[in-house]
C-alpha cells in the first residue's frame, strides 16, 4: 500500500476590521498621499482587506483557522502530530509561531515549525508536510499560513501599503491511502532579494535597516507571470496530467491580472480561477488556504475536485501543488 497526503479539513479566518480602499484613500489622504479606490481596483482587482487589531498576533490568526479546520476534518487539537506555519509575520524573533499555537491549541509534544518562503510559504509547508506523511513522520498535520502583514507595511508608501492584508487559513492534511497530493514543485532564486523584502533586522537590542516592506512592483510582477506557469507547467508533467485535467486553479491572491494571466497561460476558462483578492488583499502565505476554504465553503470546489495551487513572492521564491481533494 502506498503512503500518500490528503487534505480532509479546511479553516480560515480574518480579523473583525474591514477597510475598504476608501477607508485606506480617507487615511492616507491625512497624511498627504493620494490613491483611489478605482486606482487600486484597475491594478489589483482589490476592493477591501482585513487588518488585525495591535494586539493580535499571527499564531491568534492561525488559531482560528486550524479549529475551523479541525472541525471540518472531524479531528481535535489531540489528534495533530505535526504543525507547520507558513509565516513572514512571526509573534516572535524566536520560538516559532508554530510553537507558540501548539500551546494555544493546548497540545504539545509534536514537532512544530515555521516555513519562511514567504508568499510561497503555504505550497512549501504542504510539500514538507507531504513528504514526512509519506515517509511516515506523521499522519496528521496542521499546515497552516497566518499573517499579519499591516506590521510591515509602509503607510508613506502607497506602491505597496494598499496591497496587503492579515489572515490565516489552514488544513488538516493526514495520512491516506489514496493519493491527495499529486505533485509539487518548488523554486527559489535568491538573485532576486532587493525585488521584494523587509531589509531589516535585529541586532545589539536594535533594529538595523528598515522593518517595512519594499517591493519593485513591475519587477515582480514580470518574473511572477513566467515562473507561474513554468511550475505549473512542471507540476503537472511530475503528476502525468494535463492543463483540462485542473478543476480549479488557485493562485496566491496578490493581482487579479496576474492571476488571470496564468489562467489564461494553462488555457483555464476565467470561472476556473478562484478569486479572493478582491475582498481579502494580499495576505502572503495566508492568501492560498483562505481562497482554498472559502471556496470550500461556498460550495464551489467538492471533495474529488483536482486543484492546482500556485505560490510566488520574495526570495524569490515561487512553486505549485496539484491535489485532489
Ligand atoms: O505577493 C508577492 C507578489 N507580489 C505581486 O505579485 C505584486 C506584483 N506587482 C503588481 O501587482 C503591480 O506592479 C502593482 C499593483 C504593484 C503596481 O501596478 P503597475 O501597473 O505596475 O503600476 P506602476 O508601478 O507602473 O505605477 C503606475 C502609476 C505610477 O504613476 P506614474 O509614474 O505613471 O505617474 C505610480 O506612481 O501609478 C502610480 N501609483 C499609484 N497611484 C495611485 C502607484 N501606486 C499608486 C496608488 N494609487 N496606490
């Protein structure tokens, strides 16, 4: 019998404060920056995002959305025997954000880590824990992606502060013998840093360099529309199948047009591409999970759907996932 992964359980969940772009035009208009919400829904498809409150942390995100999750598969927190969070955003320099929710979900013991590939953090956490379900590490693991990315951004900055948003969504994904995850396939080039990163750090009880987001826009967005395809294009050739045998694809949610593109690239109609952009922004490794469970729980994908999930962002770093559900 062959050992394979599968997702049995979806979760999100986003903070209660929602800001619309005029909300954020209305703010930065205080501090003498001009945007509009027609600026920001032409380039980016986004309307709204959510921002956690000062006191909220990643690992309270990641909370919520693994008992969503849990309770979706019909598991409790005891059952779990593997956390990973997918996070740019930690609570802490150190211990994890995954150790700091595995006492939240009051459990311990399992191994619990963070995976810092940001916004493909969700595809290579689910690809990690893939390979140590099938190598008979665990059986059922937490793989989650929380973010609260409204701390690194830069609100003088408008290119990139009306992008992003926090949330965090989950899956349980558990031992099976029949086949969930089909194939991954996972890149990084660190010759592109400057194009996207928080340059700072901490050092001697400081801050050192600058502990907000910049991003060349342009930059990314060019290299994310050739990388996308490229891994979905791989990822299918691992698993033996083609672009029609894709029920949905579901990208991180960083521009609507990027997204379109691929969709476009793999030959998907439109109404096979899952969007969440709109409502949610760019939450970073948090964007794949929340746009998964939403769709799960709107009823458009079903159990047996095949989906492709795809990452790409700093590092660079960029990878797809093919499953079945
Ligand atoms: O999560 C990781 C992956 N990240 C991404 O995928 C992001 C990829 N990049 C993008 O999505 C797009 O490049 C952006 C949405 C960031 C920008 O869109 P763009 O079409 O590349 O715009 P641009 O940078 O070329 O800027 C066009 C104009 C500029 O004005 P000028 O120079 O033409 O006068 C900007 O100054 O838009 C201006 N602009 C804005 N105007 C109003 C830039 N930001 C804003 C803003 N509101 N918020």
């Amino acid at each position: 019998m062959t050992l394979y992964s599968r997702i049995t359980g979806t979760g999100s969940y986003l903070p209660p404060r929602r800001v619309t772009n005029d909300d954020l035009a209305r703010e930065l208009a205080g501090r003498g920056i001009e945007t509009s919400d027609q600026w920001i829904i032409e380039r980016t498809g986004i309307r709204a995002r959510h921002f956690a409150a000062p006191e909220v942390t990643s690992s309270d995100l990641a909370l919520h959305a693994c008992r969503h999750a849990l309770e979706a598969s019909g598991h409790s927190a005891r059952d779990v025997d593997l956390i990973i969070v997918a996070t740019s955003t930690p609570d802490m320099v150190f211990p994890s954000s995954a150790a700091i929710l595995q006492n939240k979900l009051g459990i311990a013991g399992c191994p619990a880590f963070d995976v810092q590939a940001v916004c493909s953090g969700f595809v290579y956490a689910i690809t990690v824990a893939d390979a140590m379900i099938r190598t008979g590490g665990a059986k059922c693991a937490l793989v989650v992606g929380a973010e609260v990315f409204s701390r690194i951004l830069d609100f003088n900055d408008r290119t990139t502060c009306v992008l992003f948003g926090d949330g965090a969504g989950a899956v349980v994904l558990e031992a099976s013998d029949t086949p969930g995850i089909l194939a991954s396939d996972l890149h990084a080039d660190g010759s592109h840093v400057g194009i996207l990163c928080v340059p700072g750090n901490v050092s001697g009880g400081q801050v050192l360099g600058t502990p907000l987001l910049r991003m060349d826009g342009q930059a990314v967005f060019k290299l994310a529309v050739r990388v996308l395809e490229d891994a979905a294009r791989a990822t299918l050739a691992k698993a033996g199948k083609v672009d029609a045998d894709i029920d949905w694809l579901i990208p991180h949610q960083a521009n609507i047009r990027i997204m379109q593109g691929t969709a476009k690239k793999l030959k998907l109609p439109l109404d096979k591409l899952i969007v969440t952009v709109d409502e949610h922004g760019n939450t970073s490794a948090a964007s794949i999970p929340l746009a998964l469970d939403a769709a799960v729980r709107g009823g458009k994908i079903k159990k047996g759907d095949t989906l492709m999930l795809e990452g790409v962002g700093g590092g660079f770093t960029w990878g797809a996932v093919l499953l079945n559900l």
